[in-house]
C-alpha cells in the first residue's frame, strides 16, 4: 500500500540535522551542574529560630533537618501546648528558607534549558 507510510517527517529536530546534539549536550551540562549544587545544597545549612530563641532549627538546602535546639530555661515552664506550637512555626519557617535557598540556586540552572514548545 502507502510506500512513504513509514518515512513521515517528524516534528523537531532530526538526527545528524542542525542543533540536536547541542541540544543534548546542554542537557547533559545542565544536569550535571544541578547535580553538583544538589550535593552542595546538601551541605549547606541554616539555623532558623523561633518563640524568641526558644527554638532553633537547622535545616540543609535539600531539607533535612540536622538539629532541633530547645532552650532548657523554655523546657521548665513546662508548657508543652506552646512548645508545639512554636516548633511548627519554626519548621515551618525553616522548610520556607531551605526551599527558597534551593530555588535561588536551581532556578538559574532551569532558565538556560529554554526547551522549545515548553
């Protein structure tokens, strides 16, 4: 039947054909590079504290938590309701600065795929 069938042209760039191998190579420049500021966001910390030093979180850039600090004179009040609620806060503003770290330093590295059609 249909001679040409199986040779339709497709859409993009074609193998041995202007660009696609640049294409690749940038890729593969870019993943290598986020890979690389991956480990060092690894790392890379930050102390973040919350209830007027009662807290203190150290979080990575991939968001692992290394240490949670309680301040012993917080501990006597005995108040484990307000504790609570000041370690959310604490996490909470913790895991916001980490991922805006991470971001600061992976976004850059998206911005140069600039892959057509997305």
């Amino acid at each position: 039947m249909g001679k040409g069938k199986g040779n339709m042209a497709r859409p993009g760039p074609q193998r041995g054909g202007g660009g696609g191998g640049d294409m690749m190579a940038r890729l593969q420049q870019v993943q290598a590079q986020m890979q690389q500021t991956q480990a060092e966001l690894a790392d890379e910390y930050i102390s973040v504290t919350s209830g007027g030093a009662a807290v203190t979180i150290e979080i990575s850039g991939v968001q692992r938590v290394r240490a949670v600090r309680i301040a012993p004179e917080f501990l006597q009040s005995g108040d484990a309701e307000m504790l609570g609620d000041i370690l959310v806060v604490a996490m909470n503003a913790a895991l916001e600065q980490s991922q805006g770290m991470a971001a600061g330093r992976l976004g850059p590295l998206t911005g140069k795929l600039s892959l057509p059609g997305m």
